[in-house]
C-alpha cells in the first residue's frame, strides 16, 4: 500500500488540502484528529475529568471507535453511534487536545490508524502520522503555517459561518494548542526528518496540493 502522512499544527489546512489530494489520487483520507475528537465527546458527556489520567484511562476500556464511509467522506463511529456532525466545535477540538497526551488514548487508536493504512492508499492526517504511526510511509509533508495566519483563516471560516470572532482570541487559542501539542511526552507534534516541509502561509490551495502530489510522483 502506498502511505501519505500529512503532520502539523492545527489550523494549518491539512484536512482541506488531503481530502483534495485523495480526490486526485483515488487515495483514501483519514483524518485522525476526527478519532482523537470523538474519544473527547465520550469524556465530555460522560463528564471525565480531563485532567484525571486514571479516569480517562478507565473510560477508554468503555469506547469502540470505527471509520466508515459515506460518499466518500469519513464518518467516526463512536459505540454504535455516528458522531462525526458532534465533533468539530472549539470545545472539543481543546478536550481532544488535553486527552491526547495520555498513553491509553493514544494506544487505542494507533493499531485501527495503522490497520486503514495497511488496507489501503491512504493519506492521512495528524500530528504524528509521520514520526510514529506510519514511519515508513512513502511520502511525509510537514504542513504548516503563521500562527496570524492560520488565524485569519480561522476567522474567516467562522464568518461564512455567520460567527463572529476575535482575531487576538483565535490566535491565542491556536498558540496554546500548539504549545500543548508540541510540548506532550508521548508521539508530539514535530516535523519527521524525511518529512517534506510546507509553509502555506503565502500559498493557495490548489499550489499546496500540486506541491504534495509532486513529492508523491518523486517518491513513487
Ligand atoms: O486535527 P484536529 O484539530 O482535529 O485534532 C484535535 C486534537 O487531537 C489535536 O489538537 C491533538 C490531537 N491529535 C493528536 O494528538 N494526534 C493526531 N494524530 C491527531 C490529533
């Protein structure tokens, strides 16, 4: 199977920019952040403290996570239920965060993220895709961008949105979860050395796909 791991901070347009290049190479998408999401969900509503390692860890005995598909898009599966409309607000992308520095969460999800990639050409995105859950995928992109630019993309998404949004407040929310991701024991946010990088600050998104389908071609 032929393996594309997309890493990077949050915001940065991973999800946008590997669904494109999946379309374009009949690759399957994963998006993993989706999983660490939905184990957040179990938390929250079961309301888990965040911060009690023994409690999270006890919870994970009590979830089922599977992927499916529907046209083509990923749906996550949480105990029987289909949560992927639940998971894409602030307040569970920061509990996703939180939980994802914990051993056992991490645990349960790599053998099924490692299992998808196995079965199919995948490109999947993450935050250690490339340095610990696919090491030896054929192709790596490190994707990242400003942290006022990721941002002002952010800003603008919740605008067509109809939300309005603090630009200073954005950013800082952005910043900390960059912190916390990069700073974690266990599989941190950082760039594999064979991993190609990619500052999209300046860069549209059709010229990031053709950037990432070209280190494909090269790599095949
Ligand atoms: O990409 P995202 O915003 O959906 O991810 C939500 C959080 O999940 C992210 O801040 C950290 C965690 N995560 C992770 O630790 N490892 C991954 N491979 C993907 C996400």
């Amino acid at each position: 199977m032929y393996n594309i791991a997309i890493d990077g901070p949050a915001g940065a347009g991973k999800s946008t920019i590997a669904k494109k290049v999946a379309k374009e190479l009949s690759f399957v998408y994963v998006d993993t952040g989706a999983m660490f999401r939905s184990m957040a969900l179990f938390m929250l509503r079961n309301e888990i403290s965040l911060e009690d390692v023994d409690a999270v860890a006890k919870a994970c005995e009590e979830i089922n996570i599977t992927i499916s598909y529907i046209d083509g898009e990923q749906q996550v599966i949480l105990n029987g239920e289909n949560v992927s409309g639940l998971i894409r607000t602030e307040q569970v992308g920061n509990a996703a965060s939180k939980i994802a520095v914990y051993a056992p969460v991490r645990t349960k999800l790599l053998e099924l993220q490692r299992e998808l990639a196995s079965k199919e050409n995948v490109i999947m995105d993450g935050r250690d895709i490339g340095t610990a859950v696919l090491p030896n995928a054929q192709t790596k992109i490190y994707l990242t961008a400003s942290s006022k630019e990721r941002a002002r993309r952010r800003v603008e998404q919740l605008a067509l949105a109809g939300t309005s949004a603090d630009f200073d407040e954005v950013e800082a929310d952005i910043i900390k979860r960059d912190e916390q991701d990069m700073n974690r024991e266990i599989a941190p946010l950082r760039q594999a050395e064979d991993a190609t990088l990619i500052d999209s600050s300046d860069m549209g998104i059709d010229e990031v796909v053709a950037a990432i389908i070209d280190c494909y071609r090269k790599n095949q």
